[in-house]
C-alpha cells in the first residue's frame, strides 16, 4: 500500500507536522499504535484542505493523553468523555487534536443511537462501524510504518471512481442519517452514491414507515448539508425524494438558484431552514426544534392563513418583529413579492418621535397612542413624512383632528 508521508508533510502546516511526530514518539513509548482515520486521510488523497486533525488509538485513548501530558506540560486537557474514552488536547504551539479510542457499537434499537461494545479494538474493526468506504480510510502514525496507507475496504478504489459505498447492507438501518450524510458528502465532493448504495438507499425510503427513527442525527445531519448553500444538494434533496425521512410526498416545485439568492443576500441566522423550512410548514415536524426555530415556523404559518397584504402600511404590520427566515420561506412557499418589498424596502422604517413626544404635546398615556403612531407610520411609509420636523408638524395636526 502507499506511503504517504511526504505528501502528509506538505499538506499540512509545520506545526501540525511536528505535534503528529511527537505524538508518534510518544505512542511507541507508550506501546498503542496511533492513526490517522477518516476524512483528513480522504482530503489527503484528493488533495483538499484539511481542516481539523483526529486521531484514532488503537487502545485508550484517555490513558494515552494522560501520557502525552506527562511528556509535555504544556499540554492542556481541553475535553474528556470517559464513557467513549475520547479526549481534546491543546498543545502548546495552539495545535488542537481530538483523540479517540477504537472500538465496535451495534444498534439494538435500530434507527437510533448506537451503544459501544467493545474499547481498544484493531482498527480494521473500528472502521467497519463508519458510514463509507471513502471515509474508513487509515494512515498510520507509528514509527514502523509512519505515513502508510492501510485500506481495510477498498476505500482508495471508490475514491478514485468518485463513488459513496456503505459498508454493509444495513448501514440505512442501523442509522438513516446516513442518507443525509451521503447528500452531504456527494455535493462536497461531487461524487456519487455506488450503485447497490443507492439501491438500499430506494429500499429503505421506501419502507420508512415499518422503522423508528432517531431524528435528532438526521436532523444535524440535514443542518450541516443545507448550511452549505449549495443549491445542488437540495436539488438531490428533491430529486432522490429523500423528503421522505420528513415528509411523505412533496409535489411542490422550488427553485434552489433561488433559494441561494436569497440566503446570500440576506444572510440569515439558520441558513438550513431556509431550505428545509417548506417542508416542516407544509409536512408534519419531526424535528426537536429550538426556540428560534419553532418561532420561525410558527410565523410562517400564521403569515399562510392570512390574506396577503396590499400597500406599505399593511405589508409593514403584516411582516412586523418577524424573522428574515420566516419570511423567506413564506416567499418561497408563496411567491409573495411583499416580502422582499418588506425586507428591501420597509423593514428599516422607524418612526423618529415616540411616545414621549405625544405626552409633551400634552396626550396623555392611553389607547389612543398606537392609533396615533401607526396613522404617523402609516404616513410615513406613504413617503410624505421625511423628517423628524415633518413627523411632529403631522402629530400636531392630528392632535388637533382628536380634540375637535
């Protein structure tokens, strides 16, 4: 197999070259083999950046950074988890690593979270519990064959064919957030699902009602594809009907060049429900929402079942205090040209007196204020008020109108 050890040193910054070779050093001492596993192994072979570094220990991966402090006390213990024995080291050069133990899961409830079996397993078994071959690539760490390639599943043969193959054939069962995660990385990578993949992925849709489904992975899942932005992937979305793991049919045509538009112009908070907001309003919601998000569609539903609104004021009160995601999704739900009108040109309309000018004009505190300030906005968004002077020459002419 390949050794990738020079290609490893050109990669990646000096610093993290040199905390990898430590840690090298350290495992030979310590008597664990190490690896590199995964998608930096993958962005490795493609040639991509790599962003974040894991290592894998073929042992405890908590025992082994207690060494790897022991050597260095500039090491920080940044995160521990004693039940998967993973950790986060920080080293002193400011090199953040994740360690984690090798160890087998199985699922006895499939569909949700898995539970650890066994600690310390051969790393040939510990890639078999990941999701593709292209991500169940290993490159060692140890001195004996440092920067090696080890390919315990035909890995570097996908990669090259620029496929997405699961590991078994109830890879979807055991965790359908798989699905999402092959979206995910098909769009990053531009690769496609293998053949017999996309066949159980077809098979599983399409008994999704005989399985019970964690929906917090699938959600995470479907959160970190959409916040992409690539219109591509909820093209995917649409054309595999991998709708089905929230919706049971979704005949509504939507344009995602659009969709990206408008994320890119506005720039909201939760980029993902922008995408995936139509069909939690128009499906049944799976999800366990946060606050925000549960606000989001309930603002999208309330503007649904009221008539759209016609000049500036109404259009002002109708999207008032509303957050850009609800009204982007009412707009790709609706077509509504009233929302882009609200947010391009309404939105930051503020009236410059306030109640305090009404009581100095002697109206005293009552219901009447927001009849009055909303006929002064209402004016306003007419473009006849321009100035804080015209503002209050209006609010005496009305004071005026009520006395008489």
């Amino acid at each position: 197999m390949f050794n990738l050890k020079e290609k490893l040193i050109h990669a990646l910054p000096v610093q993290v070259v040199d905390t990898l070779l430590f840690c090298s050093e350290c495992a030979a001492e310590f008597n664990v083999n190490i690896y590199l596993v995964g998608g930096v192994v993958r962005d490795l072979l493609l040639g991509r950046d790599i962003l974040d570094i894991d290592i894998t220990v073929e042992g405890d991966a908590v025992e082994f950074s207690e060494f790897l402090i022991q050597k260095d006390s500039g090491i920080k213990l940044s995160r521990v988890q004693n039940d998967l024995k993973t950790s986060k080291l920080l080293f002193k050069n400011g090199i953040e690593i994740d360690f984690a133990s090798t160890r087998t899961e199985s699922y006895p409830v499939k569909g949700h979270l898995p539970v650890v079996d066994s600690i310390g397993v051969r790393i040939d078994e510990d890639v078999r519990r990941r999701d593709f071959t292209v991500n169940a690539l290993v490159l060692s760490l140890n001195q004996s064959n440092y920067g090696e390639l080890l390919d315990f599943v035909d890995g570097v043969s996908d990669l090259e064919k620029r496929v997405l193959r699961v590991l078994h054939e109830g890879s979807f069962v055991d965790d359908p957030s798989r699905i999402i995660r092959g979206l995910k990385f098909s769009v990053r990578l531009g690769f496609n699902l293998e053949e017999k993949t996309f066949a159980l992925q077809e098979d599983y849709l399409s008994k999704l009602s005989n399985f019970d489904i964690s929906y917090s992975r699938v959600k995470s899942e479907l959160m970190q594809t959409f916040s992409l932005n690539v219109p591509d992937a909820f093209d995917k979305f649409i054309e595999q009907r991998l709708y089905r793991l929230i919706i049971n049919n979704f005949d509504f045509y939507i344009n995602s060049d659009i969709i990206k538009n408008l994320v890119d112009k506005y720039k909201p908070q939760s980029v993902w429900l922008v995408y995936a907001g139509c069909f939690l309003v128009l499906g049944e919601n799976r999800f366990d929402l946060n606050k925000r998000e549960k606000k989001i569609l309930f603002e999208v539903k309330k503007f649904l079942v009221n008539n759209p609104p016609y000049d500036n004021f109404s259009v002002y009160k109708f999207y008032e205090d509303a957050l850009t995601e609800s009204i982007l999704i009412y707009y790709i739900i609706t077509k509504s040209q009233s929302a882009l009108h609200y947010l391009d040109d309404l939105r930051n309309v503020r009236l410059s007196v306030s109640g305090e000018d009404l009581i100095a004009a002697g109206v005293k505190p009552s219901l009447e204020f927001k009849k009055i300030l909303d006929t002064l906005l209402e004016e306003k968004l007419s473009g006849s008020l321009l100035t804080r002077e015209d503002e209050l020459k209006f609010l005496k002419f009305q004071i005026k109108q009520l006395k008489k």
